[in-house]
C-alpha cells in the first residue's frame, strides 16, 4: 500500500508527560474497502528518525466482491516497507518483482531513482472473504543514496529474530533492539520492532537510536504514569531511557533511527531533498517516462492536478 489517498494528521497534538516529545493522532480515512490511519508526515513532525510516513491500514474484513487494487504508481527518493498482520498482498514492480507478501514477512522496495510498482490481493483470493491488517512505511533516503538504483528484497517471518522474556515477545524487523539483529539491510542506521506486552509487562527502551517513536496498534500503554489508549503515535525525546508498561497488555511498533540532518520534501509519492528533484520526477510521471510494470501494464494512478 504505498498510495493511500489519507489525510495528514491534524496540527496542535498534545503530549502528557515529560519523556513524551509530541502526541500524534492520526486521522482515519474510509478509502472505500476499509480504514487508513495516517501518523507521520505531520504539521509538527514531518520524520522520526528516517521514517517519513507512516500508514495503519486495516484491520478490516473485504467481503468476497472486494479487493485491494493499488495500481501502478511511481516512488522516488525513499524505500517502501509492507509489513502485514494480517491478509496476503501480491506486489508487482518495474524491476519485474512479483511477490506475495504474507503476514510477518517485510517486503522492502528502494526506489533510489525511481521504480513503479502495484500491490492486489492475489488473484487466487479473489472471490473471498479475506481478511487485511498491516502497515506501510517509507524510510527517506539519506544525502548521497537518493539516486541509487532501484531493489527489492523480501524477508520472510521465519528469518527476522524474535525476543521472548518476563511477559514481552517481539520480532525485529530492521535494525538492532534487545541484542537481537535484523538481516534486512537500509542505507541508514533505522529500528523498527513489532512487540507486544502481556497484562502487566514493561520493556525498557534504551536511547540508543538517536530518535525513537512508537505506535500502539491495540491496547494501552503506559509510560510514567500517563495512560495511552491505541492508535496513537508518540515520539520519545532524545535521550531518555523509556519505560513503557501495559497493565492491560498492548501490541506497539518502535521505530526510528539516526537523523538525516538535512530537510526532505514530500509531495505524492516522491521523497526528495530537492524540491527541483520532486518537479522533475512530475514531468517524468506526466510524460510516461518511468518503467512500466511487467504483468501490470493496462493500469495506472494519473499525477494529481495539486
């Protein structure tokens, strides 16, 4: 799901607490076949380490006349991750890639210059119910990768290392948490861990990674006394060692990373340090100037006139 049609945050989010930098809310959007909730860019936060956007989609059930068609479409200047809970995505890329990504798995699609792909349900669940739960974030890349060439790697559940103590189990999906290492491989030093508490469980999050945030996708959690409740987006301030408790039990991301250190426009689908960057890439969509997706070729989502 790399274009959703969802709306940015609302401005003027609140934290409550003093380790707490900001509080995102994000709006929620029905795209038709189910809800979108949007967390990152934001009036107030535009990145949390390199992740400049940060989608929930789902959970939601499509009836058997529904399908997930996200047709062709261009990125540049940032790699795509799928990671799903929940449901079975068939990806398809101007490189040739064809992939189903399934439940655990981490689908991660550089574009560097530019790659156009497509994600359905597959075709062999076509006609069915199905179920459809996940995420979808970009990772802007860093100054000097921007225009590497386009790749796509797919890792499955069995290869990401997984933590299991005191009432926390996880798996780490890129990047380095709890002494466990992700083989999934990024330009720039990036966490992103799925974790879940049980009643009662805390996780202590080092400052390690220059800038941190975590998404609560079901439950509440608790950090320094102040309660949560789910679909919220709180960024960490630097620095702090965090405590995060879930009296009840919870299920979060962590992410984040290093800074980039320099600004990143996004417009669309285009991620750039460069706003002359993000015009070209325009004119290349407009023009039919990027590649085409093998097995993919009939359709695709015009430029937006704003």
């Amino acid at each position: 799901m790399s274009f959703f049609p969802g709306s940015d945050p609302s401005p003027g989010d609140a934290f409550a607490c003093d380790a707490i930098e900001l509080m995102v809310v994000p709006n929620a959007r029905d795209i038709g076949n189910f809800e979108v909730r949007r967390a990152l860019p934001t009036a107030r936060r535009r990145l949390v380490g390199p992740f400049i956007f940060f989608d929930r989609m789902g959970p939601a059930i499509l009836r058997a006349d529904q399908a997930l068609d996200v047709r062709p479409h261009p990125h540049i200047g940032l790699s795509t991750v799928t990671y799903l809970f929940d449901g079975k995505i068939r990806h398809r890329d101007s490189l040739g890639t064809e992939m189903v990504i399934e439940p655990g798995d981490v689908n991660l699609m550089t574009a560097g210059r530019g790659i156009v792909h497509s994600e359905r349900t597959p075709e062999e669940t076509r006609g069915h119910p199905s179920s459809i739960s996940g995420l979808q974030t970009w990772i802007a890349l860093p100054d000097g990768k921007e225009e590497i060439d386009p790749l796509f790697t797919h890792t499955t559940r069995d290869q990401l290392p997984e933590i299991a103590a005191d009432g926390v189990t996880g798996r780490i999906v890129i990047g380095n948490f709890a002494g466990e290492k992700s083989p999934v491989s990024l330009a720039t030093d990036t966490l992103y861990a799925d974790i879940a508490l049980e009643p009662g469980a805390r996780i202590q999050i080092p400052p390690d990674a220059e800038e941190r945030a975590i998404y609560t996708l079901s439950g509440s959690v608790s950090i320094r006394g102040d309660v949560f409740p789910a679909d919220r987006l709180l960024v960490f301030r630097p620095g702090d060692e965090i405590v995060v408790e879930a009296p009840d039990g919870a299920h979060f991301m962590l992410f984040g990373g290093a800074s980039l250190g320099s600004p990143r426009y996004i417009w669309w689908n285009f991620v750039s340090s460069s706003r002359e960057r993000i015009e070209q890439a325009k004119q290349e969509w407009r023009t039919g100037r990027f590649d085409i997706v093998p097995g993919d070729e009939e359709e695709f989502i015009p430029l937006p006139e704003k």
